[in-house]
C-alpha cells in the first residue's frame, strides 16, 4: 500500500514535549513542573456564565467572526489595558485556542517559501505552523552564554527579500522572557525598515510581574503592520475553553476568516459566553492569581540560584529557565534521569529549539509545596552526581 | 516597597497559609529575612496578628460540638450604643464571634458549645436574661460545606496532564 502521508508532514518532526509526556505517563508519584497551564481552575463566575447560557439553550453556532458583544468586550479590553484601539466589527477574529489564531494567521499571510524570523528557544508550535502554511521558518538564537539576548544586527543580517514577518512571543514561553519598550521600539524599526509583517503572541501579556505589559500593536505605526495575537487561557485560567482571538488589519482579519469560516466554522459560544464574564468581571481574578505566580516566581527563582543553577529572574508567564550547562549531561539526559531518579518533570529546553541545549524548562504553575518539594528533589539529584 | 505594603503583603500569605516560614515569606517577596522577621514580630506585639491557628475539617473526626448563629435585638443605650451589651455578651467564652448587624437584627453571635444542651442553656439563662436583650432566634448549623474559604464537601482538585506545552 502507498504511503498515504503528505510529504510536507513527513518534513515535521513530532513535539519533544509529547516524547517526554510519554515517558511520564503511567509513572506514579511525580512531582511535575512540566504542566505549561495554569494550576487554577476557571473562576466560578465565569463557569457559571457558560452554564447560564447552556440553560437557556444558547447551544448554537455564532458568527464566524465571533459573538460581536465579545468582540465589544475585547476591543473595551484592549484599549482600557493597553491604549490599543479595534474596530470589533472589522479587526477582530475569535478562534479556537491562541493556536488556531496562529495557524490562520500564517496561512493567511505567507506564500510559499516566505521566510518568517522566529526567536528562539521558542514554543513548540511556531515552526511547525509556519512550515505548513507553505513558508520557511527563520530561527535566531536568543541565547549569550546562560542569558537570553537579543541581537538585533543578527536579525537584520537574517532578513532577506524573502522575509515576510518577524514573530515574537512575550512573555515568552518557555523562558518567561518579555520586552521592555526599548526592544519592541528597534523591532518596530526593523519592522518598518524592511516592510515587514509583525506576529506578536501576548498571550501571556497579562503575566508580567515587574513593569506594565506593552502591546506590540500600540507604538507608534504598527497597527497597521502587526497581527495581535491573545487568548483567555493563560491570564483567565481557561485553557479548556480554546478561546482566542487575533486583532489585525481588516484585510488580514478578512483572509483569516475565509480560512476560519472553512476549517472551524466558530469558536465554541459556550466559551465565547464565559470568555465575556471574564472581561467583564474577571480582573480581580487576573490580579489574585498574578499575585500568586509571583510569588511562585520568586521561590523558584531563588531556589535554582542556590542550588547553583543559573536561573535568570523572568519577566512575565510562569515559567523559568535555569541552565544545567555545568552539569556533564544533554537537557534531554538530564530531565530523562531526573524523572527517574527522582520522579521529578521537567522538559528538556531542546523541545523548544536546538539553542535550547543546555537548559530545562520549569513551570512555576505548580503549588509552592510541589515547587519546594521539587527543588529539594533536585538538590538530591545534583549530590548524587557530585554537582554539589 | 514601602513597610505598610510589605506588612500588607506578610499578612496576604499568613491569612491563606499561616505556617508559612519567614524564609519563604522572604523569599517570595524578594526582601531580607531579617526585615521580614521583625515587621512579622511588629505586628504580633500591637495585635494587628492576634494568634495562628488551623483551619479545621470538623467531619473529618467525630465530634458532637455544636455551633449556631445566634440574631440579637437589643435596645441600644444612650451615650454608649450597643457597645456596653455587646461587652456584657462577648465576655463569655462560648461566644467566638460577636458583630453588630445591619438588617433584622442588631447583633449576630456565632456561638459554640460541646453539646445542643449547653448552647440551649446559654441562651435561655445568659443572653435571653440580660437586660436590653429584646429577642433572640437560634439558627444551629447542621453541615459545613465551606469554612474560611475551603470547600469541605470532598471536592477534588481536577486531574492536569503531567507534561503540557
């Protein structure tokens, strides 16, 4: 029988993080710090928004763009929080998850072979995605020695006539690394420079802990040029409902959509619902579990530094990424004999790209209990092989 | 951060969790220990933290204590208000909580006792007695199903993949 696979997925290599997932599954015991989601469940008042709703039998499907009283909601949300202004009825798309948003956003966006600059360590989706909507994925090494910097020249050295777009992601996961507007200002002139497309992941825009979030799309002349990309799953605790959106220009939003209406139809109106009582009620919720992260952070942070393992303090998300460089092992060595020596996860920094090598990605969405209880594991660890 | 906030934010993590060492106050909220000490002392010695104590799951063990919320009408006092009636009632250690009402009533209690009979004899020879009581109307608790923000109804946490992206 022929091989039935396209050969463009051939060309994808499957997620690291799924290669470990299978190796933890089945163990008992562990403590993992490999969940990338909250630890929170939903707020009540939000659940109980969508169960409202499903009551009364808003079971349908809704506007291929989104039910416009969230696009309302969105555009009131962007410009309260970050002095953004969208049109809800034109610059606006709801999608399934911040992934969906992605996917149609590079598919509406790149022809084939169109380069797309990606920094890296970066999430494991981008490449992939940028990949199979035709176009060639760029990747720049954020990493200087056991810090995440970034080279601008090198960018620019990187940009070709094929260069569609830069993406970036802040704060990032896995590092937890965000921009400070002095860096979002030199990529909006390379940005403009070069005439090129912006895609800006913000979903954990609301995670940052030291200074105020800036919206890439805020400065000066990049609205016009940035597809905006959010979500409620980090910042609300709602990675279940695959809500997420994108703000564009009208004529991007307007491709995503031709693209949306086809594969996706609509974003589930249940989550639509529940993703409306989260902006309209949920910013003390946002503020309460901020306030935890934080401190989180600074627990992990701290506890890694002093066990000798270089951990940057990062900006925003919840998640840190400590280097294992003095350590004799690859990422991918030592996470496998961590989780079996000490039944402790963690994910190896080279599922997030090959710079990755030589770190571990932490997630601090985990109670301080576990987070302790893993440091101290870790410590264990490091005795045995005489790294302390 | 200025010592009011950094006392705030101290009592934001006693409150949830009260077992909480100083190392790890400290560490969570990026200051010296030492400071994190004395403001933590401070606050004991002017009673802003009068005591610790565990939150407890009562069904967990048998126990034929006996809690009930206890309304008051009362006649206030000139010069005084309800604060002399309210002095005479929270005097008695069956009393845990004590507060002046908006609504139907003037004062709620939240009384304890070892059994129904002791509560019932509190009531009708101590409070019902006093003078400038009005009424009473006793409300016994019959089930926890959440005490100081802790679901005790046997909810568990929802399971999470061990590995996520």
């Amino acid at each position: 029988m022929k091989d039935f696979r396209a050969e463009l997925i051939k060309t994808i290599p499957p997620s690291g993080i799924r290669a470990f997932f299978d190796l933890v599954i089945g163990m008992k015991d562990v403590v993992s710090l490999g969940v990338g989601e909250p630890d929170f469940v939903t707020p009540w008042h939000i659940c109980e928004s969508a169960i409202f709703s499903i009551e009364k039998g808003m079971t349908s499907y809704t506007s291929n763009l989104g039910l416009l009283e969230l696009r309302h909601a969105i555009a009131d949300y962007l410009l309260r929080m970050f002095s953004v202004k969208y049109d809800p009825k034109q610059e606006l798309i709801i999608t399934v998850g911040a992934s969906e948003a992605m996917d149609i956003a590079f598919r509406a966006v790149l022809n084939p072979g169109d380069e797309v600059i990606i920094l890296e360590p970066s999430y494991v989706a981008y490449a992939p995605l940028v990949t199979l909507a035709g176009g060639v994925p760029v990747n720049i090494s954020l990493i200087h020695g056991d810090e995440l910097v970034v080279d601008f020249e090198k960018i620019e050295s990187k940009i070709t006539n094929k260069t569609k777009a830069i993406f970036i992601n802040y704060p990032n996961n896995p590092t937890g690394k965000s921009f400070r507007k002095d860096e979002l200002v030199r990529f909006a002139l390379l940005a403009e420079k070069h005439d090129l497309l912006v895609v800006s992941d913000e979903i954990y825009g609301e995670l940052t802990y030291d200074y105020d979030h800036i919206c890439f799309s805020s400065l000066p002349g990049m609205k016009e040029r940035t597809i905006l990309i959010s979500g409620f799953s980090k910042a609300f605790a709602m990675t279940g409902w695959r809500i997420g959106y994108a703000a564009a220009p009208h004529d991007v939003i307007e491709a995503m959509m031709k693209i949306h209406q086809y594969a996706m139809l609509c974003a589930p109106i249940s989550g639509q619902i529940a993703a409306i009582a989260a902006l309209e009620r949920g910013n003390k919720d946002v503020k309460a579990m901020k306030k935890e992260y934080k401190r989180r952070r600074n627990i992990i942070v701290e506890g890694f530094n002093k066990l000798n393992l270089y951990c940057a303090n990062p900006e925003g998300a919840f998640y840190v990424f400590p280097s294992i460089k003095r350590l004799p092992f690859s990422s991918e060595e030592f996470c496998i004999k961590l989780l079996n020596e000490e039944k402790v996860a963690v994910v190896p920094g080279t599922a997030f790209g090959s710079t990755g090598e030589g770190f571990i990605r932490c997630a601090y969405a985990a109670s301080i209990e576990n987070i302790k209880e893993a440091l101290r594991r870790i410590k264990d660890f490091l005795q045995r092989h005489d790294a302390l | 951060m200025s010592n009011d906030e950094l006392k705030k934010a101290i009592l934001d993590i006693l409150v949830t969790d009260a077992k909480r060492s100083v190392d790890d106050i400290a560490a969570m909220l990026q200051q010296p220990k030492k400071k994190i000490k004395e403001l933590i002392e401070k606050m004991e010695q002017d009673k802003t933290i009068l005591t610790y104590k565990a939150v407890i799951n009562r069904a967990k063990f048998d126990s034929d204590r006996t809690t009930c919320l206890i309304e008051v009408q009362c006649s206030p006092q000139r010069g005084v208000g309800f604060d002399a009636i309210a002095e005479r009632i929270y005097k008695f250690p069956e009393v845990r909580s004590l507060y002046l009402m908006s609504g139907g009533c003037d004062l709620m209690l939240l009384i304890e006792g070892e059994t129904m009979r002791d509560v019932a004899f509190f009531v009708a020879e101590k409070l019902a007695t006093l003078d400038h009581v009005k009424s009473t109307t006793t409300h016994f608790l019959l089930k926890r199903y959440k005490e100081d923000g802790f679901i005790l109804t046997g909810q568990t946490n929802p399971s999470r993949l061990a590995i996520t992206p």
